[in-house]
C-alpha cells in the first residue's frame, strides 16, 4: 500500500529513524502487519507524488463510498476491484504520454527490468491469464502481449484466414485490454468475463472487415468490445410477467396510413438515389441495417472522420431533398 507521509500513516519524518519509533511501531502499520500489507510512503516532501496519491483516493473515493451505500465490507470489495480494473487498463492518462497504467508499467519493465522484483504480466488479473511451460505452478501466470500495433494488425489478418495459432496469440495480447473495456461498460465481473468470450467469436467471425492502415487495429477491437456491451446493455429490459394484459388498439396502420407511408418511402429511396452511391450506401448501413461507424468506415476503407463527414453531409442534403 502506498501512502502519503501524513502522521495518520507513520511517524514524522524526523522522527521517524528514532529509537522510540523504531520499537513502537506506528498503529498504521500495525495493522498492516496484521493484515499481511506492505505499507510503502511516497518520497518525502514531494508535493507531485503526495498529491497524485490524495487525488486517486479522492477518486477512488467518488466512484464508490459517496456514489454507493455498501452494508457490509465484502460488497464493497467487488465494486472497488472491478472500478481499479477498469482504471488501470482502460484509463489513459496524460501525465503517462496516453498509456493506461498497466501500459505505462509494462512498458517501463521492457526498458527497465532490473527496477523490478518480478514480470508485471504475471501480475495480470481476469480470464487473460493462462499457465505457461518452464514455470511453476503459483508463478507461472503470464500475459503474452503483443510487441506494437503492426503485430496486432498481423495478427487479425491471419485471424481471417482462420489460423487459430495467430488467434490464441491475439487473444494472449489484446484480452487484457478488452476485459477492461467490458468490465468499466457492464460495471459487473462475471458479465464482463461472459461477454469478453463472445466479443472473441465475433473477432474471429469479422476479422476479413479490418482494413489495415486505416486505423488503430487495437481501436478496432475496442469498437467491436464496445459495441457488444452497448448491444448487452440494450437487451436487459425488464421482465414483462408482472404486467397486467390490458386491452390495446391495433398498431397497424389503416389504409390510409399505409398509402401515407409509402409516399415518403418513394420520396426517401428517390432523394438516396440522388446521392452518390457510396454515400447512399453508408447511409442506408448507418441508419437501417445497423452497423457502426468503425464497421463503415472499415468497409468502404476510408478513416472514421471521414465516414463521419460523409453521414453528416449525406443527411443534410436527405433533410433539404426532403423539404422541397
């Protein structure tokens, strides 16, 4: 555990060599003791490190004990884990250069691994983690993640030829990340871990859509983790058992209605047709058949800000063939 040098945690600096305070131990760190905690201070008299520590317990503190009402510790351990999960994969930080957390410790062990006592991947928590040969059991826990964003983009393109090899290795590299991304949507573990499997199926089913050079291959796979979560959430509706039947006028529209209907179906398919075909074409993927942006983008090869601006464009002049 890591704190800040308040005398809530130990003793005041200059006291803190002391004999007194060497033999009685500090009550912070007694229970600490007890708990099986190693308590470590932050470097002393340094207002960066102390206020970074003030300010994720200050977070941490937001999103759980002042959002929420827990009767018991043990509700609240759940929340506070899967919340520090969703931060310190899926959070990036501006004073990391744009790295998450596990990011920015992972990629100081490559540079720098006599800092360390241990490989930060055997660290890794959720279902990522897989026991690997040449390890013990206990220790043998560890992440194979994949070296830069060309791997990756190697890796989904073999995934498409159905080379279950580069799967597993995409899986290996890029779960931790996408556990994070299910897990800060759905806000609950075992429906994260649930859904990370089937974003997985859908990667292997979709991998001949990703168009590489495009964009991010890691910002694909987010999108489609994204997406599936989106698509999870949009399906818990409440139960209608408990409704009462009541009587309810027939939806379908009279003959009227229906002529209506089809009126300002042919005005709409007549002002599509008058866009260019690609456009029409993303249009009608947009806002009738469903797909993403990403997904649209990925299909006619152009960059997500271009699609973007094709949807825009494209509605406005649907909205001014429409009025006329």
């Amino acid at each position: 555990m890591l704190t800040d040098n308040g005398i809530q945690f130990g003793d005041a600096i200059e006291h803190r060599s002391a004999p007194t305070a060497r033999y009685r131990v500090h009550m912070f760190d007694r229970v600490c003791l007890e708990h099986g905690v190693e308590h470590r201070f932050t470097k002393p008299n340094h207002p960066w490190t102390n206020g970074q520590v003030e300010r994720l317990n200050r977070t941490l503190k937001d999103a759980t004990i002042k959002r929420y009402h827990y009767s018991t510790h043990r509700q609240l351990k759940p929340h506070l884990q899967a919340f520090l999960d969703a931060y310190n994969f899926t959070r990036r930080l501006k004073t990391l250069n744009g790295l998450t957390p596990y990011e920015a410790i992972c990629k100081a062990w490559t540079s720098e691994p006599k800092r360390f006592s241990c490989d930060p991947d055997q660290l890794t928590t959720g279902v990522n983690m897989r026991q690997t040969d040449g390890h013990r059991r206990g220790r043998g826990i560890r992440l194979l993640m994949a070296k830069s964003t060309d791997d990756i983009a190697d890796l989904i393109a073999r995934t498409a030829l159905r080379d279950r090899q580069a799967f597993r290795a995409l899986y290996d590299g890029t779960s931790a990340k996408l556990f994070g991304v299910a897990l800060c949507i759905l806000r609950d573990r075992g429906d994260a871990e649930e859904a990370l499997q089937e974003i997985y199926v859908k990667i292997w089913q979709r991998a001949e859509r990703f168009v590489p050079g495009g964009y991010s291959p890691i910002s694909w796979l987010v999108a489609v983790a994204r997406n599936h979560c989106l698509d999870v959430l949009r399906a818990r509706r409440p139960s209608g058992d408990d409704i009462e039947a009541v009587e309810i006028a027939d939806p379908s529209p009279d003959p009227e209605a229906s002529a209506v209907a089809g009126g300002e179906r042919g005005r709409i398919e007549a002002c599509l047709q008058a866009l260019e075909a690609d456009r029409a074409s993303a249009v009608r993927g947009a806002y009738l058949d469903g797909y993403s942006y990403e997904e649209l983008a990925s299909r006619f090869e152009v960059p997500l800000n271009t699609m973007r601006t094709w949807l825009r464009r494209s509605l406005i002049k649907l909205r001014e063939c429409l009025s006329q």
